[in-house]
C-alpha cells in the first residue's frame, strides 16, 4: 500500500525533528547564560585585573540600563593558576561587591553595611587551595567569573573621589 | 542512500531551528511573564534578582539583567506610562514627585526606548537620594523634559523621543518594601503639557 508508506514517512520525518527540536530548545536554553556571560568576560577584558568604567554616559553600550550615578568597577577572575584576591577600598556611601559564575549565577555578595572597612576575599576553586592567611574564603562554582564593585558617585566630584579611592584595589593571583 | 540522509537531515534541521528559535523566543519574551504592576503603573519583575532555580530561570534574568544586583542589594521597577496610560513622549513635559521611600538610597533614571541612556549630553539623566530635596510638604520634585527651563530638578529626554521607560532603584530596601513591593508609595509621574497627538 504506498499511501501507508507516505504516512510512515511523514510520522518518522515529524518524530525525528520534534526530537531535534527539543534537544535544539533544551541545549539553547541550558547554554545561553553561559554563552552570555562569556560574551560579558569578552568584553570587560583581561584577566585578574580590574576594568575600571568611566564615568557611565550616554556612551556606555555594553550592559543595558546602566546607572549614571554608580562607579562600576569589573574583573573577570580565573582560578585555574590558584585562588584570586580580591580587595575593594572603603567608601563613604553604598558600596558593594558581587561574585558571578561562569553560567551567570550570583554566588556571593557583600555590601559596607557588613564591611564597612572595605573588602577583601580570596577567591578559591576549592576550599583547600585557600592560602593560609586568606581571611575571607569564598568558593566559587566555576574556574572564570566576573566581580563587580558599585560605588555610590552621583555627581562628578564623588565620582572623582570613587576614582582615587578605587585607584589600588586588588584582583590579582593570591600570594602563596 | 542520499534520499535518506536528505530526509533525516532536514527533519534534524528543521527541529533544531524550531527548538532554538523557540528557546531563543522563550528567554526574550518570558521575562514578561513574571513582571507584576503596581501603583502608579510602575511594574516590577518577580525574578529579577533573584538565585536561578532551573535553566529556565537562569537564562530568563541573564537575559534581562546580567551582572544584576541580588533583591536584597536592589529591587528594580520601571515605568512607561503616563497616569492616563499614554507612553512616555519626548515631546511632553512632566514633573515627577515624590515622598520617602523605602530604602537606604534611591534612584530614577530616564532610558531610551533601546533601554540605553539616550543620546544626548545634557548629563541630566536621572534624580537620586542625595540630590532630591523636598519641598515644604516633604516632596521632592522633577521635570522630565527636552529642555531644562527654569527646573530646579531636571531630567533630560532630550532624544529620548517616544516610548522612554523611568527606571527606579531601590538600594539596600526595606525588607518590608522587598517582600510587599504593593506597600511602597511609588513616586508619581504627572503630565503637565503634551502637544495634541497628530490624527
């Protein structure tokens, strides 16, 4: 009967690209924020070293809605030599750090309410590789990551004080 | 042979780009689906800032906030109408109030319809804690329009042209603020002159 077979090869040609385009939708959806975190280390650049914005303008194109009143500093951190240090000078108003991983995940956050002196946390793989004098141990879930420091600075004098006060904060391999 | 493999090919491939298109449809349009609306027509999402749960969330906020604040640092709401529903028009003058509000510092900030800062040097973007001072009746006040005028406090829309959204931030909130967003006394955007639409 060759309209059987024109049916059975219709349903194996429907069953082959529903499963196709499950696993298509499935592998997009669990790859994407990788993809687009990846796309964000790209551009914040370097490696162990704090991108420093300037002061966010009309120029500012790289993450939408960015906020003209913060002082944005980024470091994309790899822990595949051993474990990072990361250190922020205090500052007299809001001020905050946040940790991603590799799939975009914010793993650790710390504000002045808690450290009002600053930070400083080393960043480790593993629990174990923490040098023995790190103070603040933080694991992360991947071996890249992005931190990000906010400072208050809504006018340019602020924003002038949050450049010399970010002027030595720390991203770099940890002393062993 | 190469009837078959053109037959398989093509369901594969026909799959994948409906798979992908619809994952790719699902993180950009989604994040609508959880956004919730308060007083004033300011609306806020429900997963921003929030810990990803499943891939889908996870994909959904890399989409629409990466490198975002958790809830507990910022909560987010946006606004993109007028008190009569209208979109938010460059050629219109507004004044924008408002009392307290429930956090340790705040923030509005004008963004273009492509969700940037808009293209103009005014350096008039946005209105924050530090700078909004109330008036006699513990208001702060500010105009949102192309030209500054005689304002006091001033926002630029200056080629922000028509369907401009206000973002509010809300630094360290109040828990009461995070967990009942519908508690906060939402600052109130006010149109004071729009030109008569063209018909």
């Amino acid at each position: 009967m060759p309209g059987a077979s024109v049916v059975n090869a219709t349903a194996r040609f429907a069953l082959a690209a529903v499963a196709a385009a499950v696993l298509a939708h499935l592998a997009f959806i669990s790859l994407a924020p990788s993809m687009m975190m990846a796309a964000a280390m790209e551009r914040i650049g370097g490696a162990n070293a704090w991108a420093h914005a300037p002061r966010v303008t009309e120029a500012a194109r790289t993450i939408v809605r960015p906020s003209p009143d913060l002082a944005y500093s980024a470091c994309v951190f790899d822990l595949s030599h051993g474990p990072v240090r990361i250190a922020a000078a205090r500052w007299d108003a809001y001020m905050s750090l946040s940790l991603y991983d590799a799939q975009s995940d914010n793993f650790f956050v710390v504000s002045d309410m808690e450290a009002p002196d600053g930070f400083d946390v080393t960043v480790v793989r593993r629990a174990r590789d923490a040098p023995d004098d790190a103070v603040n141990v933080v694991v992360s879930p991947s071996a890249k990551g992005v931190a990000l420091v906010r400072r208050l600075a809504p006018t340019p004098d602020r924003f002038a004080a949050a450049e010399r006060a970010r002027a030595d904060d720390i991203c770099a391999p940890a002393q062993r | 042979m190469a009837r078959r493999i053109l037959f398989w090919g093509a369901a594969v491939l026909i799959g994948a780009l409906i798979g992908a298109g619809s994952a790719w449809w699902t993180i950009n349009r989604a994040g609508g689906w959880f956004d919730q609306s308060y007083g004033g027509g300011w609306r806020g999402n429900a997963l921003a800032g929030s810990q990803a749960a499943d891939p889908y969330t996870r994909a959904i906020v890399a989409r629409s906030g990466l490198l975002a604040l958790s809830a507990r640092e910022t909560i987010y709401f946006t606004l993109a109408q007028d008190a009569e529903g209208r979109p938010l028009d460059e050629a219109c003058v507004y004044e924008l109030s408002g009392g307290a509000l429930p956090a340790r510092w705040w923030s509005v900030t004008l963004y273009a319809p492509d969700k940037y800062l808009p293209q103009n040097n005014d350096r008039a973007f946005s209105i924050d804690a530090t700078r909004a001072q109330p008036g006699a009746d513990g208001r702060w006040r500010a105009r949102i329009s192309a030209g500054r005028g005689d304002a006091a406090n001033w926002i630029s829309s200056r080629a922000a042209h028509r369907g401009y959204s206000l973002t509010l931030r809300l630094y360290q909130p109040r828990q009461e603020a995070r967990e009942h967003p519908d508690t906060i006394a939402f600052p109130e955007l006010t149109a004071l002159s729009c030109p008569e639409p063209v018909s």
